[in-house]
C-alpha cells in the first residue's frame, strides 16, 4: 500500500488490471457505472471539458458548510464538490477540449490506447465528434463502446430528455409507489441513476468477460428506461397476463402486500420524532413471536386476527393496534427484541443511521476513508460484496480538474514536452 | 487463451452452468440475469416447489405452483429440478461455475452446506452468496423482507409525502430485492473475469443491507460533506430542506413530472414560450419575470400559473409537446400505457414468451443490447421439476 499522501498513478490490482478506458461519462449515472471499473483495477480516465463542468463538480455539497437546496455556488470551486468525490474515486482525469479539432485528434491518441469507451452524453454528441463506433474499432479494433442514456440509441424518442426521476416516472416506477386513492409517493432518490449505472456497469463486464474468449469488442446501447421496466417486478406480468388495471383504488398498496398475505406489514411510529420500524408478519409463528413480545395484549386475542387471512383482511384495525404498541419505544430496542424473536423488523434508517449506528454494516467495513487534498478525509460508498478472492483497492480520491493531463498524455500517449506547453497554451487541455 | 469466433458462439455463457438454490426474489432475480444471457441456470427445488411458487399473482387467477406470475418473472430461462433433500447437490456442483445461495448462516448449518469448504472442494466454483446481511455480522441471520430491507438499508427514509404524519413509503416492486440482484450480477460479472485469469473461483458475499445502504444517492454524500440528513418529500428528491412541488396533475388525472428550476434560464425561457403559445403563459410572460430573483421571489404565482397550465391539458400531451419543447418531462405511466408505447415498439422492447395454454405473453427485453452476442431465446419459468429427469444428480 502507498503512502496516503501520494497523488502518483501506480499500477493497480484487480480483476480488470490492462484495461484502460477512456471515459467521456458526466454526471451521475455515467460516473456511478465507470466508478465499480476503477474499484476492481482498470485505469478509468475521466475525460473532462474546462469549459463545461460536471454537475458533480458545481453543486455545493461541501464538508462542514450545509447550504439549502438551490443555493447554488456561483463561482464553485470544481474540486472542492462532494458528489464528485463520490463518484470518481480510483479514477485518473484530464481536461480536453473537444471542440477544438487539435483536442479531439488528442481524444483519438487516447481512445487509440484504450480497450474501453464509455459515454452517457444525449444521443449525438459522440457523434458530431466523429466518434462512432466504426470510427472507435478504426482506433482500437478490439474496443468495447459502452453507450447509456435514458432512452436508448434508437427509437423516436432517443433523444428525449431525460435524468433519474424522468426515467422513474415514464418506465412505471413511480406510478406504482405510493398510498391508493392518493397522489404516487413515487421516489425520493434519483433511484434508476443508480440502477442504470449498475446495470451498465453489469454489461461493461459481461462484453469485457466475452472479449477475453473471443477478442471481439462490442457497441453496448444501455436504455434507463427500459432497465427501469425490468425492475416494476411481478406486477409487470399480471398486467400483461391477467390485464389487470392498476390505475383503481385499490392499487398501488402503500406499505402493505398483495401478495402473501402479510400482516402486519407496515411502517410504525416509535420514540422521537419522525422515527419509525417497519414489521414483517408472514405466517402464525411470527404472529406469535410478535404477540409474545408485545406482552399478550387483549386486543391480538380478538377472533379479527385469529389467522393470517383474518389479520390480513382487518389490516386497518391491526394496524392501529401495532402502531399504538410502538410509539413511545426505541426503535432499535423494539427491532432486537422482535428480530431476538424471530420477527422480521428493521428501524428506518437515515444515512447518518447506516453510517454511524449500524454495528452491522461497520463490522463489515462498508464505508471507507479517503484524504482529498481540497476536501480533507472523506467518506465513501463501498461495494456491497465481500469476496474471498478479489481485490478492491482504493488508491486514490476522485482526481482535481485536470490532475493527471501530464501524466496521461506525456507518459501514457507520449506527448512531447513542447506539444504539451502547446496543448495548454492554446486551451485544448 | 482459447480464441473462439463470436459467430459460432451465440452466447459467451452458453458454457456455464449455473446451480440455483434460491428462495427469494433476489437469488432468483440474479439466477434469471445469467440464463437470459445463455447461461443454464438449474433451479434446486424441494418437492413442494420453492416458496416463491407460492406468491401471487395468479395467471388466470388460478393458484398453483405453474401458476404464479410472481415464480415467472423471476425464472424465466431455467430449468427446474426436484431433489428430496440436499444430498443430490454435490454431484451437480461438481462441473458448476456458479452456485447461488440465498440461506443464511444458521440455514446453510441446518442444511449442513459449508460454503467455505465447497470453495476448497471445488476451487473453480463460485459461490454467489446473496442473502438480507451478508454471512458475517451481528446481524447476519436476522429475517428481513422487501420493506424491512429498505427500511433498515437506508432508501425507505427518503420515500413518502411531504406530510410526515404518514410513515415513509416503500417504492415499488420488490426494490431491495433487485438492488441484492444487481450487485450479485455484478459480483458474479467480477469473479467470473477473476476466473479467466486465475483459473480460480472464490466465495461471493452480497449484503442486500449494504446494497441498499449504498443505493441512496444523494442521502449519503449530503451525509458525508456537510452533515445533514435529507428529508422526504412526495414523489420528488429528500432534500435537507423543502423545494417546490415536482408532480403536475392533468387533465385526464394523469400526471406529469416535472421540475421547475427558477434559476436556470434557459429552461424558463422554453417554459414560458411552450406554455404562450397556447395563450397560458398569463403574467409569467411580463417582463420582470425575465429576472430571477423576481420568480425565486414570487415563486409562489409561478408554481400557481404552471399548475392551472398542466391541469387543462392531458398528461400525454404534456409529455410529447413539453420534451419537444427540450424539458426534462415525464408522464407518469402505469405498467399496462407501456406495450403501446410507440418508442418501446420501435425497438421492440417487449418480448413474446410462450405459454402453453395462454398463447404469448409479453416480457420485458434486457435492459442492455450488445452488437457482439447473438439475442438468447426467452423461454417461460420451469414447471415444477420439469427437468428433473434431463440432469445428471
């Protein structure tokens, strides 16, 4: 391991070591996808515009300084932003300008010595700058040319705009969330950004993985929206099977199930405020445990809830009962006691929770400390697998703007120390 | 390594063999995500069926093991064997690649499976643990379901209503779940390439906690850099504090999302030209609107206008004309608007599975399209220990 204090590329140790990416992704769900590259040792170079920061990079979410939304930064500093660090860890960055044709003869040199292209632009971009991937197999004939957008690369909405709660909203997602009879809840997260991005990140695997038993590359076309139908589950196929509608009163079911017929099922209030557990039921023996911990209280013995059809079907009034038992107890305590007997039952927990009073996820070193030399130390995100085998190193923080121009286009293209003086002095880098 | 041509491959997994022994929907998922990619995906079932063949929905409305829609989505692309007991299990896991487990610790001791020493017995297996914690921890065995899972994992305190008396509510379909079978694929997709150059399998340990304690977006960088915990808000980001309203209802009571950012100028220029020319714009189209700070100040007539503008149209209409416009809008659609989607039909999206007795029934296509591998066949879920007689055990 290297000294923390060292910024300096170093061959890395993984799975994907020798394979070298050029990537032009932004935002996000593109940095989110390239992100689990870099954890496991490819050499992911972040390709950034000067001109044209990365969201990431502009939108105030720094270390000891709580800004209200949309107060935004005017004058950001590019490497101070949280969100990037976030996103970009492991990865090396430069800056080309690619609207200048010397910056993009420079994005070829790159592009020529890497195995991997990756883009999240509107459909088009890649393409007023020549970048198809006909040109991308002239420049690197065994390239893999990962595409993701919202919509696809085909189809008559391609170029539809689009970021998470768009996709959310036209594949489904947020239609069937929420309470019935009301507005959708829908979600509270940029949900299928994430998604998008691990199932980009899924495909740059699997066309990497066959690769190495063909030497063929391939154009990958990744829809968000279309991952997001996959994800709307079993209820996708009772529309399509049973032409079921799901636009009644009766759908969607908030907490609750259809399907089985849980209950209690729900979100309870407990100590303190906006503080709640959600209580799985699923059969008799639950119910019993549950009934034991809540002291054997009169009402559960009411003929209302003597099986799981009957709890099922008098949700409401059980309903009342469990949540009038909760409120005014710990929700950790409550989740011990229930889970010590065999209940299903875990406290709602914010990231401050999952961060710092979640004994399960530390014991197994989930979040992770980087130094940053704007930010300071800085916590991350880590892969939620444990392998016995594979190597995650965590090398470095998300690179400053432009931090290693030198170091890729001098050591690893070979760029002359004059072409390089050049490169800057006429903005292409 | 062996260079093989793409053209007689239609699959680069059409070699592997996947053993499945799976009783939730995120072992099951993840199982599916190989075998639609060509892998033969062998599902271990007891001779009751396994317990997700008992969740509806019903094709037909008919309750039975072949019959639940729930079974379906999940495994498509199997094959389904019945073994009494798990003393078959090691012959197939003999020529496996993958194994794929969702029992927890005290499970897998009650069925008397070792991970760990199936690894040593066969070094070139991979064994893709998927359960609710992880296989160490305090927490490890503890129960958990969809809504528990994103409770405990952190997305469920980002999702509800801007009225906070009303608990947090679970997203959609089966979301913990999916996140387990995202990162499982994902861990699977990493040992499999580890493989190729070591020759050596390994013991995969996916956490649904963690899965879903990393899949909060924003919730953990606003965590970790300034310190505040973000707020849910209905159907729009958790914020540190309140924005404005994000879901327009129409006139058809559909609804449209779509969020107004003030400051960005361009976008309210589009705005205010897309909603004047259909006479709507009212005082939005004065010139001190033209100034940000005037709208940050008066945000409250903008909001109202905009509102009254989408109710008297219809969501559709919105939708279509608001993107033409170059808006980031979106119509809220339900699972049946999706089959006749004019887009979706252009890149045929919607596949046609066969079930006899039923005819086709429309599946959703992958969510990846490569130009390197032929498309795998989509076949219906197994029936009950339809393969029982065609695998070596």
């Amino acid at each position: 391991m290297q000294p923390a204090s060292s910024r300096t590329p170093v061959a890395r140790r993984g799975p994907l070591t020798g394979v070298r990416v050029a990537d032009f992704c932004w935002m996000g769900v593109g940095a989110c996808a390239t992100r689990l590259l870099a954890d496991f040792g490819a050499e992911v170079i972040r390709i950034e515009d000067r001109n044209r920061l990365d969201m990431p990079r502009r939108l105030p979410i720094y270390k000891n300084e709580v800004r209200t939304y949309g107060e935004e930064d005017a004058n950001p500093d590019p490497n101070k932003g949280g969100l990037f660090n976030n996103y970009n860890r492991n990865k090396l960055g430069v800056t080309i300008n690619m609207r200048t044709a010397r910056g993009r003869e420079l994005a070829d040199r790159l592009i020529a010595s890497s195995s991997v292209v990756t883009e999240n632009f509107a459909p088009g971009v890649m393409e007023r700058w020549g970048l198809t991937y006909d040109r991308l197999k002239q420049l690197s004939p065994q390239v893999i040319y990962a595409r993701m957008s919202g919509f696809g690369h085909s189809g008559p909405n391609a170029d539809y705009r689009s970021y998470g709660p768009v996709v959310q909203a036209v594949s489904g997602m947020s239609h069937i969330s929420g309470l019935p009879g009301q507005e959708p809840s829908g979600w509270g997260l940029s949900y299928m950004d994430n998604e998008a991005a691990f199932f980009n990140a899924a495909a740059l695997l699997m066309a990497i993985y066959q690769r190495n038993v063909t030497g063929e590359g391939s154009e990958i076309d990744v829809s968000a929206v279309e991952a997001g139908i996959n994800l709307l589950g079993p209820i996708l196929l009772d529309v399509a099977v049973n032409g079921r509608s799901t636009r009644g009163p009766d759908f969607p079911t908030g907490n609750r199930l259809e399907y089985p017929d849980a209950a209690p099922h729900g979100v309870y209030p407990t100590l303190g405020e906006d503080r709640w557990i959600a209580i799985a039921v699923f059969n008799d023996a639950e119910w019993r445990a549950l009934i034991s911990v809540a002291g054997d209280p009169e009402w559960a013995a009411d003929p209302g809830f003597a099986d799981q059809q009957a709890r099922f079907e008098n949700q409401d009034a059980l309903d009342a009962h469990i949540a009038a038992w909760t409120r005014g107890q710990d929700r950790y305590a409550l989740m011990h006691r229930l889970q010590a007997a065999g209940v299903a039952a875990g406290a709602v927990q914010s990231a401050e929770d999952t961060n710092d009073h979640d004994p399960q996820i530390a014991g197994r070193g989930l979040f992770f400390e980087l130094d940053h030399p704007v930010i300071g130390e800085a916590r991350f995100e880590g892969t939620p697998i444990q392998f016995s085998r594979t190597v995650q190193e965590n090398w470095r923080s998300a690179p400053l703007l432009g931090e290693d121009n030198a170091h890729v286009f001098k050591s690893l293209l070979g760029v002359g120390a004059a072409e390089y003086e050049a490169l800057v002095a006429e903005g292409v880098i | 390594m062996e260079t093989q041509s793409a053209s007689t491959l239609p699959s680069p997994f059409a070699g592997l063999k996947v053993i499945e022994l799976a009783d939730d929907a995120g072992g099951e998922y993840a199982g599916r995500l190989l075998a639609e990619m060509g892998a033969e995906v062998i599902k271990i079932e007891p001779p009751q069926g396994a317990p997700t063949r008992a969740l509806g929905p019903w094709a037909g409305g008919v309750i039975g093991p072949d019959n639940s829609l729930n079974f379906w989505f999940y495994n498509s692309n199997k094959k389904s064997v019945v073994l009494d007991g798990l003393e078959g299990l090691a012959p197939l896991l003999a020529d496996a690649d993958i194994f794929i487990s969702t029992l927890q610790p005290k499970a897998l001791k009650a069925a008397g499976l070792d991970l760990d020493r199936l690894c040593r017995t066969y070094p070139k297996l991979i064994v893709l643990s998927v359960t609710a914690f992880g296989l160490t921890g305090p927490w490890a065995d503890y129960k958990s379901s969809d809504l528990v899972a994103l409770a405990a994992g952190g997305p469920l305190n980002s999702c509800g209503y801007d009225d906070h008396a009303i608990p947090p509510i679970r997203p959609g379909g089966n979301q913990g779940y999916h996140t387990a079978a995202s990162f499982a694929h994902i861990g699977a997709m990493l040992a499999l390439i580890e493989r190729q150059k070591t020759g050596l399998g390994q013991l995969v340990d996916v956490s649904m906690h963690e899965g879903l304690a990393v899949n909060v977006e924003l919730a953990n960088p606003y965590w970790f850099y300034p310190k505040v915990n973000v707020q849910r808000q209905t159907c729009r980001h958790a914020q540190p504090s309140p924005t404005q309203p994000a879901l327009f209802r129409c006139a058809d009571d559909r609804y449209v999302y779509y969020t107004l950012i003030l400051s960005e100028q361009r976008s309210w220029e589009m705005l205010v030209k897309w909603m004047d020319s259909k006479g709507l714009a009212a005082q939005l189209v004065e010139p001190e609107f033209a100034d940000i700070k005037y709208r940050q100040d008066n945000f409250y007539q903008v909001q109202e206008v905009v509102e009254c503008f989408f109710l008297v149209h219809e969501a559709e209409q919105m939708y279509r004309e608001g993107q033409e416009a170059g808006l980031p809008i979106g119509i809220l659609n339900a699972p049946e608007d999706l089959f006749a989607d004019p887009h979706l039909q252009a890149r045929g999206f919607f596949i046609d599975v066969d079930h006899e007795g039923i005819g086709p029934v429309k599946y959703p296509g992958a969510a990846y399209r490569f130009s390197s591998m032929a498309e795998v066949p989509r076949t219906r879920a197994p029936r009950l220990g339809e393969h029982s007689g065609e695998v070596d055990g």
